[in-house]
C-alpha cells in the first residue's frame, strides 16, 4: 500500500479567520495534555513534532498512534464533544503550539465557509490514514510496518525527494508505533542499513532512502532482503 501524507493545514487560514487562539511553546518530552484530561481545546502545530500515544490501564503497555508535525492539529475529537483526551500528546523536540477553544472554533468553522471547507478536507485526509494505519496494523508483518512508518516519518510516500533526514527517535518509540519489540526494531534497522535503504546519522537521526519504499510495493523484495540480511 502507497504511504501517503496528509496535507498541512497553513496557519494563515486560521489567521485570516480571526479565530482567538493562545500561543504556547513547549521544551522536549513536555505534556501538551494527558490521557484522561478534560477535552477543551484543538492544538495546532505551528513549529516542532508532537507524539500522540495511548496507554491499556491494565498492563500499562504504550502505543503510539501519531506523530505529528508543522501544519497538523491534534486534539480534534474536542469538536465533536469528546468528553476527555483518549491518549497522551508529548512535544518530540522545541514546540510552538496554538491553543484554540472548542466553543471558539466551531463558533468560527459554522461562520467561515472557506475555513470550514479546508479543515474538512484535512480532516478527512486524517481519517484516510488512520484507515490505512490499521490496515497496516492488522495485515502487514513488521518489517512491512516499519518501513512504512519511517517513510511517514521523512514524508517520503508522496514527494520527489529521494532521500530525507528523520530527526532522532528512539527505537522504543517505533517499537510502540510499529507494534513490535525494540530489539526487532534494531534488526530491522541494521538490515535495512546493509541493504542501503537508510543511514544511522551521528546525531542519532536516520537518512531514509525512497528506495526502502521497495519493502512496501514486493513481497518477493521482503524475501529477497531477509535472505541478503541473514
């Protein structure tokens, strides 16, 4: 399945709505909300990355479900009256976020057609990967998963580029995205390295090479690339 890329929302549409919004910057691993916290506001992302994960009461176990970026919201299910936050949203690196009030932002989104019309479009662009998220999730093994995620991740699936830098993020934290054990993540990291498909850069952040799409397009590629990896 072809990674796609939701399209960034530019703030000048939000600013030329005169929406009221607050501006708040965040440091690296600050919370921007917790699981379980009045749902109020829709962030916007203006500057950084932001992680959105989920944790089972239970067994405490950690998913991550999104990693965002410039031109995403996050916290959107407050316009539909979702009474608390279903997961927890972390700031990855330095993050300037703009803080807009539920009751503020339907107020707006019922008066301004052209806004409305393009916060729809983004909307459903975010479901069409959601969707594809759990496709992937449920059919696809592991290595197919990471591949996809670190081609998400560089925002490759859709773009001319042949080659881009991901900023440093943990193997736990795609382990958690992935669904998978950190030391797989390791394996599949080394492997797709000999094979040439990504660079482990010396700040910790990765080079992914539009060739590690071949993973996703070929299952005979996975074959072929297990038996060079072992």
């Amino acid at each position: 399945m072809k990674s796609k890329v939701a399209p960034a929302f530019d703030a000048s549409f939000l600013n030329s709505s005169d929406v009221a919004y607050q501006t708040v910057d965040y440091e690296r691993n600050e919370v921007l909300f917790s699981q379980g916290d009045v749902c109020e506001h829709i962030i916007y992302i203006q500057e950084g990355s932001v992680k959105v994960s989920v944790r089972s009461r239970p067994g405490q176990q950690v998913a991550v479900i999104a990693m965002l970026g410039p031109g995403d919201f996050v916290g959107e299910a407050c316009l539909a009256k979702q009474p608390v936050r279903i997961g927890t949203a972390i700031a990855m690196t330095r993050t300037r976020i703009l803080r807009v009030h539920q009751d503020e932002m339907i107020n707006v989104l019922n008066k301004q057609a052209a806004l409305s019309n393009r916060f729809l479009r983004y909307v459903l662009a975010r479901n069409t990967r959601i969707e594809q998220d759990l496709i992937d999730q449920l059919l696809n093994p592991s290595e197919k998963r990471l591949a996809r995620a670190l081609l998400l991740l560089a925002h490759l699936g859709n773009r001319a580029a042949s080659k881009r830098v991901v900023p440093h993020i943990t193997q736990q934290t795609l382990a958690e995205m992935v669904g998978t054990t950190r030391p797989r993540i390791s394996f599949f990291i080394n492997k797709f390295k000999k094979l040439g498909f990504l660079a482990v850069n010396t700040d910790g952040g990765l080079t992914i090479n539009q060739s590690l799409q071949s993973v996703l397009r070929n299952d005979a590629m996975t074959e072929r690339t297990s038996k060079i990896a072992s």
